[in-house]
C-alpha cells in the first residue's frame, strides 16, 4: 500500500512532537506538510523547534520548512490528511477551514470533542461512532470531515470502563488523578511549581474528564440508517484532577458502582477479554484489522501490589496500553482500582494516530467521489457545530 | 510552672527526631531520657542517629546516652510521662509494659489506636474521649495510661471534617490521598522507586484511614458517669492512598456526602469558626487553655484555585494546622475539596504533643493519688485491650 | 532608631518576593514604595504577583499599590533607598535614572557589576569597596549612588574563599556548581527540563563567576585618599555551572591552589575564626555594628561525610551563611571542598539588604548634605560606568 | 554460532537485572544458571526478586530457580562463562573460586580491578590488555580467568579521553560528577536523602575514578611476547564525586591538560573519528568484529548549547555511547566539556557483556585445551593478585 500524505498542525508543540515521533516510520503515512504559528513559518523545524524527546530529531523532518497554518497557504501541497494539535481557541477558528478544504482532521484538540456531529473516539471504545461524520457539513460538499480523540486523562480511563459497560453496565464513579507534566505541553508547569510538590488544580480537567466519558461510553443517534447525532452513556462521573511531579504518565485512581455486581474474576475476565483491534479472534468485529498502532492488549492489569506505577508500567502495548492494577472491593460504591496511561502517546498524538489508522481501514479516506482539495474553499462551509 | 521530664520511646527514628525537634524548646516538657534499640543503646545519641531535620540537633541531645527500651532498664531515671514512636509489632509489647509501671504513654504508633479502652484523640475534635483511659486497668494499679493519636492522613482529614459534622452531620465520603515520602520514616522508600513516579500503595493505609475517622467523630460509651469506652460515629470512608515525590505534607482529596444539605457559605463557615484549643472565646470549652503547640486556626481555608499546596502551605499554624482549598460542588456527593496536613508535625510528634499538652491542662498528670513510677511493675498489669 | 523608607524595583518577582519577605520586620528599613513593569502598575500587589513563597504574603504589602517604575512617575513619594532586582538589559537602562534623581540603589542585577566605579560587595570580605561609591557623578550632584552584590554563585564561593586569601593567599581554582532552579527566577526552568535531569549550562554564569571573585578579593585603586576604582586579586578562576532538580540552594564544589601551603588545621581555623559581621570582638573592624541580617558564623564548617546539603544546611544563619564540608587534599592543586549557599536569601536578597545595613552603619544613607531627592533629574546624570 | 551458555552471580541486584534485560534476547550468550545469596537461592527468580526495570521480566527467567553462589553448588551445571555482579568483599571471595574452577568471570566488581594480573578493559580503548589474562595462575591451570569493568564513571569518561591520548596526550583532568541514584543499587539512596537535594560525597567513587582512568589509559608490560602487566598512564585526575536526584545516567564535567596543543576542530574530530568497534573501516584493528553490543559511535558529540542531559541524550547508541557536549577553553587548563554516560548500561551490565564480545571474538573462550570446568577445584588455586 502507498503511503498516504499527512500534515501536522501545531509540529512544533509537545504533542506535535510526539507526532513525528510515531509517525516518523509509519507504514500507512508520510508526513509531506508541516505548519506551525507565524512566527515559526519559513524556518525549518530544526530551527523552530526545541525538540524535547528522548529520541533523535529524523534528518528529514529536521530540514522541513515549517508552513503557515491556512489552508491557503499549503495550496497545492496540502495533504488530504491532517493530525492537529493546537490549543482550542485556536482551533475553533482552523479547524474547520481544513474540513472546508476537504481534508481529514484528525485532532486531539478539546475545541470541538463535545460537538453534535463530530465524533470522539477510542477505536477500541466507540469506533462505530465514526459514521456519524458523514453528517457533517464539509463531509457533503468537499469530503473533509473532522473527527477529535478525548482528554489524555479521558483515554486511559474509558478502556477498563468500556469493558465493565459492556458486561455489567456501569452507573456512577469516582476518578482522582495524579497528572504528569508533560500534560501541560512546553515550558508548561514551571519547575517552581512543581518540585517536591502537588498542584491539586487543572484548567478544565474535572470538567471534561466528567463529560467525555459520558460521550464515549454512550451510542449514536440513528436517523434511518444515518447516524446523525450521539447518545451520551448515563453515567455520572467526579473526578479530582492533580499535577504531581511525574514526567509522562497519568496515574487514575478510580471507584465504580456497577449497575449489575460482578465478582473479581468477572472484572479481571471483562479486562482480560476486551477485543483489542490487533486481535486475531475472527469473530471479532475487528478480525482482519491490522493497525500498526494498536496494543495487542488494551488493558493490562498487573497483579503486584504496588503496580501500575509510571516508571515501571508506562510503555506497555508501545505506550498505548493502559495497565490496570489494584483491583478491591470500595467500601462505598463496588470496585475500586488504579490505572496508567501513557499522556501523550495513548493520551494524545498515538489516539490520533490511531484514530486515522481505522478511518483508513474504514475507508474514510477514500476521497474518489469528492471534488479534489481545495485549499481557498469559503470558511463558512467549514462550520462544525460545536 | 516547672517542666515535667519526660522520655522518648523510638528516639533516633524520623518522628522520634521530630520530637526532639519540638520539644527541645517546650515550655511544659523536658526531656530527660530517650531509649533506643538494643543495637543503639550505649551510644550517645549524636552516635547513633543520622538527624534529618533541617535544623541543628541540640546540644544537650546530641550528648545524651541512649536507654535500653523497658522500664527496667530504665529504673529510677524512668520519667512519668512517655512519647513513644515505634513500629506497631514492637509497641504491642513495649506501650503496656511503660503503663503497668505507671506511665502516662502518648503513643503515635498504630498498635493500640482501636483499642477498646484506648482514646485515640485529636484534640479540638474528640478531646472528651480521654477520659475512657479512667478505665484502663493500669491506671487504676498504677496511674499509668496509653492514649494515641491517629494515622498521618487521618488527623488532617479530622479536623475540617469534625468542623462538617458538628454542623451539617456526615455521611459518607471518598478520599484520596497523595502522601509524602517522610511518612514511611527512614530510610523509607527508595528512591529508585519514587523518584518522577507514583506509588498506588501504602500498607495497611488505607484501612487505618477507614476506621480511624469513624472512632474520632464518634463519641463516649457511658456506664453511669463513668466513660467507659468508644461509640463510632456511623460513616463510611472509602480512601485511595499514593505516594508521591513530596518530602512532607499529605495532599488528600475528598468528597463528602453531607446529612444536612449546606451551601458553600455555611461549609466555609463552619471551617472558619471552628473553635481553636489556643481560642479567646471565653465561652469556649477550650477557654483559659493556652496550649503551646495549639494552631490559632486549626482548619485554614486558602481561596487561591491552586491551593492548598504542600510547597506553600505546609507550615500554616508552625505545622499544625489543616489548609483547606478547592471547596466546589461533587456531582455524586454533595461537596468536594482538598486539604494539606504536616504529615511528621501535625501528623506525628506534633500529634502526640498536643495531646500530653491537653492532658496536662485535665490535670491527667497529676499523679499524687497514684503508687510512685515502678519499673519493675509486672507485664501482665499492662494490658491494653488492642 | 527611625526606620527608613524603602522601595523595590521588581517587586514582583522571584527575588523581589524575597525582599518583601525579608524586609516586612525589618528594624531599620520600612517598605513604602513597590514598583513593577507597565502591565502590573496600578494593581495591587496581591493582584499582579504570584506570591510564592511558603510564608504568608504580609496583609500590608498585599494592599500596596504597584508603582510604575521610574523615579518621574514615584514623584514625592520616591523612598531615598532603593533595592532593585529587574533583569540587566532593564536594570541598564533604570538604575542610573534612580541614582541620578538622588538615591541610593542597591542593586542584585548584573548590570553594573563590573564597573570601574561601581561597588560589587559581600561585606564581609570588602565593605572598604563602598568607599569608591564616592566618586561616582550622581553621588557628587544628586547624593545618589548604586552599589551591587554579586552573582549568587560567587557570593557563596568567597566567603570561604576571603577567609584563605586573607591568611595564605589563593592563586587558583576550579569550581563546579549544582544550582537550584529558583535562581532562574519565575516561570523559569520548565519541569519537563529538569525533573529527573540535569543541564549543565547556565547561561553568561560561567563568565561572571570567574570574573567576580577577582573583583571582590581585590583591593581599591587609591587617588590621594580617595578610593577611585578596584584592583582585582590575580587569581584564575574555571568554572562549570549546572542547573539541578534543587528547590533552593547552590551547592559549589572547589579545588583551590593556594599561595602558601596550609595543613587542614589551618585552613579549618581560617574559616572559624573568619571574623562575623555581627562578632563580638571588641579588636574587630566590625566592632560595634549589630547588622540585623548579618550570620554569626559566615563560614560554617560540617564536619560530616555527607556534607553539605541544601536538604539539611540551607537555612543555617538564617539562610545568609556559607555552610563547606569536605575539606580534603586535591591531587591537582591543595585543597578540594565542597559548599552550600541560599541562592535566593545569601544569593540575592538577602545579600542587597546586608549590604544596605552597613551602608546605613557607614553612614552612606545620610543625605544632610545633598539636595533633596529630585524624580526628575536628568538622566544623563545617572550615567554609571558600566 | 551456537550461543554459549552464561550464568550470573548476583543475578537479583539492579545490575544483574540489568544483564538480565541485555542478555535475554542476546545471539550470542544464552543464560542457564542464575545466582544469589544463600537467602534467594532456591525460590524462583520471580519470586526473589523485585524487578525494577521497565520492560517486563522474560517469562523463563521468572520460572529459573535461583542457585548457591558457589562453583560446588553448580556441580555440572556450572557454565563456562560467568557474569558477576556482586559486592567487592563477596566478589573478593568468590570470583577467584569460579576461575579456579575454570570459568571466565566478567566481572563487573570493584574487588581486583586494580589487580597486577586483571585486565581492567573498555573494549574500544584498551583491549589489548586482555592478553594479560594468559598469565593469571587459574588460567594455566584450569582456562578460568577474571576480567573486569570500570567503575561505572570511568568508562563513560574514559572514550572521549582515549580519543584525545591518542592524539595529544593527556597530562591531567579535573572532574565533577552528578550521579544518578541507580549507581547506588536497591534500596540505595533513601528517597529522603536525595528529593530535591544533592549528597556530595559517594564512598570510595573519587578514589576508584581517579586511579582507574590511568590503568584503562596505559599499557602493558611486555616480558618476552608476553603480557605480563600494566604500566598506568602517567595521567593526574582529580575528582568530585555527587549524587543528583536523576535515576539513570551520569553526567560529567571535565577540564583537560593535553601534552599537546590542540584546537576545537582537532578535539572535535579526535571524537568523531574515534574508532568503533562495529565499524566498517577495513585498515581498523576492530574490522571484522561485528560485536553486538558495540555502538557504532562511542563518542558522540551533541552540538546544542545545554546538552548532554540525561533526559534527551541517554540512550544514544543503546546506552552504550558517551555523548559529549560544552566543548569550551579553560581559563585554567586546554578544554573543558560535559559528558554523559548510561551507568547501569555502559557503566556496569553492558560493559561486561561487551567485554565478552570481544573476548568471544579473541577466542578466549575456547576451552578446548583446557580441562573440563571443574566445580570442586581448590580455591587456593583460584587467587588472582589484588
């Protein structure tokens, strides 16, 4: 299969970052555009950019010049496919051009995951979610469509669940969590802050962990055979989100109330079975995907007393398991357990990735009926309902 | 006032040098015999101890020998009033045996804290419960008596939950705790295992947290006038305890379901006017007590949206007091916020002091009624209903 | 005694809280005048800063409004003294306007470090420096003057250093430094930088490391009687400074060639006799002054292996000694050691109110006999050579 | 190639750990035996040991039961090759007792490192001094032999040093050390000793360092052909040894003394053309080995102006290269420049893994004219010169 050309909005920031990072060998994508703030354009990405990962910067995204972020400024060069990662006031105003202009964005912006007609999705959760971008606006006219992951922290925590909702229905829970850093994007939390110390306050976490949950757990509104809208899951959740001094990796400590008991070998068994979307069971609703990304294992729960623990459990599944641990009965609600998810692989640019990946399979990049992209389409075709 | 002498049980360990620290100074106190291992014994202290405080290991300590750990050993140097801080399996057999022989034994330690008869006791919430030590049997032979503080994570949490549950009743609540590394002593936890990582697991932790509250906001069994033993108050506490890179000062995030629906003026209210031991409302029960280890405010409720924050408000009230932040609707209960306590002040040694300060004050080391200190009092008398 | 007035340029920043926190009950300077850049003048302080230190910002200082920062916008409320902590570039432009309109500013910026007229003093080793301080143009016309403390490295290195000059003579040395991150100030070094790291460059520190120390363990150039310029000591410095996860405290280890040879015996009572700015002996040079902020003991020597540390040595004298351990033969040159200084209290803060309160005690602060303060003397004026 | 069967003395510390992890999927060794103190043998690995790495465990090591570390207890199961990880005065017993017994030990021990008949080798600088194994008693004797590592500072510093000897001569060094607390094994440092703070002092770390750099330096001692001994370099090192809260990887700061001048561009291409051991240069004396472990730069020079670090620069060559950065004149010696090195890869596990590549390839492990390995041998035989 030829490799499909991608952009990258926001290539500079962390998560852009981790971007190049997993896409830098991928076998389905090439990055061919990369685009960053004005004050970065024209410069190539090794002069832009700060790179922060702990492996090499590749040579040739090195010498790439970074591009203005319009849709009319790549012009012919646009690709078809295009990861974002900027911040979501300024997405809301983006995002929507690059749909207009008919391309795929694949976003792990917050600015549009709550919208009526934009999916938000884990593969392995809600991929059937997906069909709902048929009913975008930009979808009709020039083929682009845009389509968002959660909240890093969201991720992490809707895999274990969305095996519990399936066999036992879940009702209500609480989720505390202990944040890393990297979270925060660069410079992000300065070390004076955050030294030997916890920061019991994020901007917008509680919220969002509280309503994505609900969206990604819940199903789709059906108009005829259209899926044209979301149901949310009713689930209500409480979460308590903190800043601890952790590089990468969220640490979730969680309690839930079951709508249906369930025993601890049922729970370890709904974690143990959850079909992954490497899986090669042929039953499965994903038999004969192969997505290079995807973990062979969602969930993995760790036994030992003291797991997961970020620097022992972080790069399961490559970074794109969450490891489970802990697993004991609440004195309040049914179940508690602790939970680890890489933040920025599985939390951010890997979801993405990931997303595009079953979009692919799902032939949702097949833009063969669609007029080619058209990088000066109106802005005001662009809208997504947010 | 003359200082009483008294002795340190578990002296050259992380809160046996807390309290050298604090009472080195103390108006009331004055320390004259601090026992150690057997390993230790014999050694000067300075010889024996590598002092962590960040402030100078006095003098006169440094010099002082230290004593075998029984009363026998100690003979007639043995002082009447005994801190004690040492591992749970050895206090079991050591507490009793520094009561049989008539001393007063303010223990930090976990080994008779849900004792029958034992008042676990902290001060501006349950200082009532003492007077259940009437009916220990050593203090009818002897006058020797054990009284305890909590858990590190339970006195923080008591206190603005006892300041709730005067007004409004409690129900039930989740906690989770993010808990320094001095709690585990020293040397503690590795750190190879904490270093930019989260520990999901402290032992026994979170049981202690679970029964201890219950006990501290419950009240007296009477027979006759006679206090005779504990009536726990009915509320279930579910707690999620970690450890974090911090190197003092437990962060604990909590949700509480009230009895009393209250808004968020009456709760920062109830916070506010909490009556303080060191308090000049002259219809104070605590009027005319001016106990120096007494925080002026013991619940201090920081509005900052980043706070409480062990870096900026552990030393509130020298230590000794709880910093309150986030107060904010829950979505399952009906009010969630996070709180900050001085784990080794507070939390420990400051614990232990405050309670022999307030005993002092109910006259509970008056001992003139009482046989004179016998080390050689037999074990048996020592029994402590654990 | 009257206490003067004073103001802060740079209220608001990482060194500026120091100042406030150090200056609040300060017996002899009364803070009266607080300004900040544009975007803050007008606020209050409590509003524009966010206060980050771990005692509570004084209720006073919080209601201050912020001042624009120049001597014409102070008018008649401009305070005789003046401490200033702003970046250089700015400090270049701002000081000399202060110390044309007639005051005295004492400045921790690096701007004017080096200049052939300007004073660079830790008092304890070259108070006499302040005598060139006289031959400044702003002192002659207006009274006013500018006086600076250096780097916070090199403020820590000579007071151990000052001692074996005095008695042996230094004639090189290397030093590598371990340096907290609140040197940079606030935001500073991002946490995804240094938890768990080390950088080991700190930019322009190297430089002014090794051309300071020349500075202050040098002598006056003398014209008749006047001092009228510096002659630095011929000593060779290296250095190589780092940035480690550190909160507070710079911790240098140095390998010293000396003039004359010295056993450990000597070297050890060189830095215990180092004579206090607050000593007692009544032969002193510093006889009779009782500068508030001055250490008893300026070279503190712990004798323990493991020594220095800023976990357990920081805040001896408090926080305004050097505490050195270590002391041992090099291979290379005579003697290695190691030592620890607050960066932010010796470093920076503390450092400009020491040198104020000799200045006070030298009599630098009586301005009988110039004319009043005046906000708008001319710039040109203010001209320091830099 | 048949893969050769290898066991590991001290297998459950973090450097045996560490040969665990580099072992597992070597093509070359294959583990078959395992040892710990008398206190593990017997239970399974997994179950003796706490395994702190953070990839998972191999599930056959897990299930390998752990064996006496004796050559008596091995009886036939006892592998030719041993690698050895245990502490200098066990090591000290022990080692000689398995080459007595006809094992080649690598070891990676302090104990004989500076032993007149030891090789003390980092592949790419001195492997010639291997030869000197020839002459070790338990060699004639029976085959077995000890070879050993350097501490785990040394080898990191000691290839970008061999690279200048080799050009220009090194008359002397001075050298800082920030550690990483992995050096320091499991437990190691307490975590209330290094949280934000710096220990300037690491047993016996400034002696190793400063007499090891000049036997890896030097040359052998020739009687006849044969390699008889060492003759160190003449090279004068100074070190200051620390421990900085970072978990892997030991960053350094270095000033050189070269015999000869030499500009930034000689230095610069002295590391670049620093000869590898995988490389590809047929005149090299290394052509033709194609050892597995070897990076195929072992210096490698990092341009940016804040570089090495830990975080970004710790696994270049798989941990097996020195990356280098800073390269600056010194105002008191040539040059100046910082180093890192991974110290549980480079400096200790993968340093003997690589020795036994290379003596695989030199045929030292061709036993076939020795007798069989003989697990009762005397260990009088076994003594090697320390």
């Amino acid at each position: 299969m030829e490799r499909r050309n991608v952009g990258i909005l926001g290539a500079t920031g962390a998560v852009g970052q981790r971007f190049i990072q997993l896409l830098a060998d991928h076998p389905w994508f090439n990055i061919t555009w990369l685009a960053a703030s004005d004050r970065s354009a024209g410069k190539t990405y090794a002069e832009a950019c700060a790179w922060r990962l702990d492996t090499p910067l590749p040579e040739r995204i090195a010498n790439m010049v970074l591009q203005p972020n319009t849709p009319e400024a790549a012009g012919d060069s646009l690709p078809r496919i295009i990861f974002s990662s900027i911040d979501a006031p300024i997405a809301k105003e983006l995002e929507p051009r690059f749909a207009a202009a008919g391309c795929a964005v694949i976003s792990n912006s917050s600015a549009f995951r709550m919208g009526t007609d934009v999916p938000l999705v884990v593969p392995e959760v809600n991929f059937g979610h997906f069909e709902v971008l048929e009913s975008q606006q930009t979808r009709k006219s020039s083929g682009g469509f845009l389509v968002t992951n959660p909240n890093c922290c969201a991720i992490g925590l809707v895999l274990p669940l969305a095996a519990l909702q399936a066999r036992f229905g879940i009702d209500k829970l609480f989720v505390a969590t202990m944040q890393a850093v990297s979270g925060a994007g660069y410079p992000g939390v300065p070390s004076l802050d955050i030294l030997g110390n916890v920061i019991p306050f994020i901007k917008n976490e509680e919220e969002k962990l509280q309503e994505e949950v609900g969206k990604l757990l819940g199903g789709v509104h059906l108009h005829g055979d259209a899926a044209i809208g979301f149901e949310a899951a009713p689930i209500t959740v409480s979460a308590m989100c903190n800043r601890v001094p952790v590089l990468e990796g969220h640490t979730e400590c969680v309690s839930v109330k079951l709508k249906t008991p369930a025993n601890e070998a049922e729970i370890l068994a709904a974690w143990a079975e959850f079909e992954p979307l490497a899986g090669k069971n042929p039953q499965s609703i994903f038999a004969g995907m192969h997505l290079p990304s995807a973990p062979a294992q969602p969930v993995a729960y760790e036994a030992g007393t003291t797991r997961p623990q970020p620097r022992l459990d972080l790069m399961r599944g490559n970074g794109m398991a969450t490891t489970v641990g802990r697993l004991r009965p609440c004195t309040l609600f049914d179940w508690k357990f602790t939970l680890l998810s890489h933040n920025t692989v599985r939390g951010a640019a890997g979801a993405a990735i990931l997303n595009a990946e079953i979009l692919a399979v799902l032939g949702k990049f097949d833009f063969r009926k669609f007029p080619p992209v058209n990088s000066n389409a109106s802005a005001a075709e662009g809208l997504v309902n947010a």
